[in-house]
C-alpha cells in the first residue's frame, strides 16, 4: 500500500534523492524532484518538490516531520519528526549497487522537508514558490510564411 507524501528536497541534494528514491522504490519514485522551486518564483531552482504516493517500505526510510500552526498570530511549529533511517536506506543503496556514502544520505536526511502536508502548505510554511518558467523574448523577425494583418 502507498503512502501520501510530500517531499522538498535543497537543489543540491536533488541528484542524490532522485538516484535513492528511484532505486529504492521504482515503481513509484521514478521521475521525482523534477519541480523547481525558489524563494520568489524565479530561476535558479534552491529546492525540489515530489508529492503523491510513495511505498510503505520507502516512507519508513525517510524522515517525517509533523507541523502545526500554533499562537497568535499563528506560527509554525514542528509537532514530531522522525529523521528517517539513514543508516538502513545506505544498507539498502549499497545492496543495490549504488556507490554512496552514509554521511551524503544523513546530510540530504537532515536538509529534507518530508511531511503529509498538502504541497501549497509545505511550500507556504517554507516560503517557496514553484519556478515558473522564463518568458521568451518576444521577436519581431518576420518570416515568408507569416501573415501579416
């Protein structure tokens, strides 16, 4: 059985959790931390986001935080986190192959942000928007097949 959960990884742990998070559950993790987010909207990408099913198994190795809103006015408090099982995920990498080291997985472990939470409230509570992409310079070349009116 799959498990919702929303994912926002650092862009420059985004290579080491595609690789992981593919391997380790490839039914459901190919393709992840594809969408670009950033403080204001704009490129570079600083983080990544996945969000949707994962597998049980998957979602035991990983970190989970539980947030709320607490106070007035409301502020974002951390309720629970488990840091995941860096460890075991390692275990697991190197049974598969992969060359890594356990202090890369604990490194992209802590600078994770693994809740249940809707992905538009993870990123609210984080401050991130996702990337949009940019505009194309608008030309004014014309060309034999164009119409002009």
């Amino acid at each position: 059985m799959d498990v919702y959960r929303n994912l926002i990884i650092p862009a420059d742990q985004a290579p080491l959790a595609r690789l992981i998070a593919a391997t380790l559950d490839p039914v459901n993790c190919q393709g992840m931390f594809t969408t670009g987010l950033s403080p204001t909207g704009d490129e570079p990408s600083t983080h990544y986001i996945s969000s949707g099913g994962i597998s049980e198994g998957f979602a035991a190795l990983v970190p989970f935080t539980v947030w709320a809103q607490e106070g007035n006015p409301p502020q974002w408090v951390e309720v629970s986190h488990n840091p995941g099982h860096p460890a075991k995920t390692f275990e697991l990498c190197l049974q598969a192959g992969l060359e890594v080291t356990l202090e890369a997985i604990e490194v992209m472990y802590a600078s994770a942000d693994v809740t249940a939470e809707n992905p538009w409230a993870a990123m609210a509570r984080m401050g991130l928007q996702l990337v949009r992409p940019p505009v194309p310079e608008p030309t004014t070349e014309l060309h034999a097949t164009d119409k002009v009116v």
